[in-house]
C-alpha cells in the first residue's frame, strides 16, 4: 500500500508553503535576495505551483519578483513543492530512491536524482562542523537482500560441484613456471 494515501493530508500546498516560508526566513524579516532590500511585498502566486506565493521588491533599481524558494535547490523546479518535501520526508524515513520514486510517481532515475541532490544539500551544510566533546557511535548491520540464501536461513547448496571458471595456469600461455 502507498505511504502517500496515508500521509497526502499532511502535505498539502499552504502547509508546504509555510513551512519553506518558516526555514528560509526564520527570525529575520522578508527581504529581496538579489538587493537585500527589506521593501517587499505580496505579487500574486504562481499557477503551475500551487501555494508558492510569490513578492516583489519595491526598491527604485530592483523590482524584481521573487518567492521562497529563489537561490536554493528548490529553485526553478517543475516539480511541486509537495512532492519535495514528500521526497525528503521519505528519505529521512531511509526509503529508497526506487521506493520514492515509485511513490511520487516519477521514474525511477528522477527519484535517484532528487536523492542524491538532496543528500548532497545536506552534506554541504554539515561539511565544515566540527565535533567537540564526547562522540557516540553506534554500529548497524544491515543485510542488502537474501539473494543466495536457503529459506531456512545460511547458504544455499547448490546440488552439485561447483564450477570451475577459467583454465588452471599452466606454462606456455603467458605464465611462466618457477623453479628453484
């Protein structure tokens, strides 16, 4: 069953909307991020993203429009806002790129795409941290499938010898005999 009919009420376009509004300006007050003029104000939404407000600077050289999202991964993207944050919340769920793409209904090498900006955005902000202090870490085994395993557990016999794959090495094709 799709995680996204149990969550599709959490992720709506105004509850991403504020959301991104709240992480990108926190405590400071709204500014054009090309004049860092704090005279902006509301220029409409945009119609192919729905809930993405959109403002203009009212600076005299400036007047340029804006929204949340300019100067920032997000930027220009075809994609909704929804389906972002939906990729990120399933990523920190530690899904997989082929499981989040084929929730979010985009190919598969899309989703392995938004994964790996993603992870790359994240990195790039914890680079340069240095850690102080007592540091845990805990270790995780974590198996990549059963392939090869019996059901019961442990290897799989095969019923038979295995195969030889290539020719012993023997004098005369390219391989030398050493005697000492």
């Amino acid at each position: 069953m799709s995680i996204v009919s149990h969550l599709h009420h959490l992720f709506n376009a105004e509850t991403c909307q504020s959301y991104i509004h709240t992480l990108r300006w926190k405590d400071r007050p709204l500014q054009c991020p090309r004049c860092q003029s704090l005279n902006v104000g509301p220029w409409g939404t945009y119609h192919a993203q729905l809930g993405l407000k959109r403002y203009r600077c009212k600076a005299k050289g400036c007047t340029r429009t804006f929204n949340d999202l300019t100067g920032t991964l997000l930027d220009g993207s075809q994609r909704s806002l929804m389906h972002w944050i939906l990729a990120t919340f399933l990523l920190c769920l530690s899904c997989s790129s082929r499981r989040i793409a084929n929730e979010l209904g985009v190919h598969v090498r899309t989703g392995y795409r938004w994964c790996w900006w993603l992870r790359n955005a994240a990195l790039s902000y914890e680079i340069g941290r240095q850690l102080e202090g007592t540091v845990e870490a805990d270790d995780l085994y974590h198996t990549a499938g059963h392939q090869g395993q019996a059901k019961t557990g442990g290897t799989k016999s095969l019923g038979r010898k295995p195969r030889v794959r290539r020719k012993k090495r023997e004098p005369g094709r390219g391989h030398y005999l050493i005697i000492r």
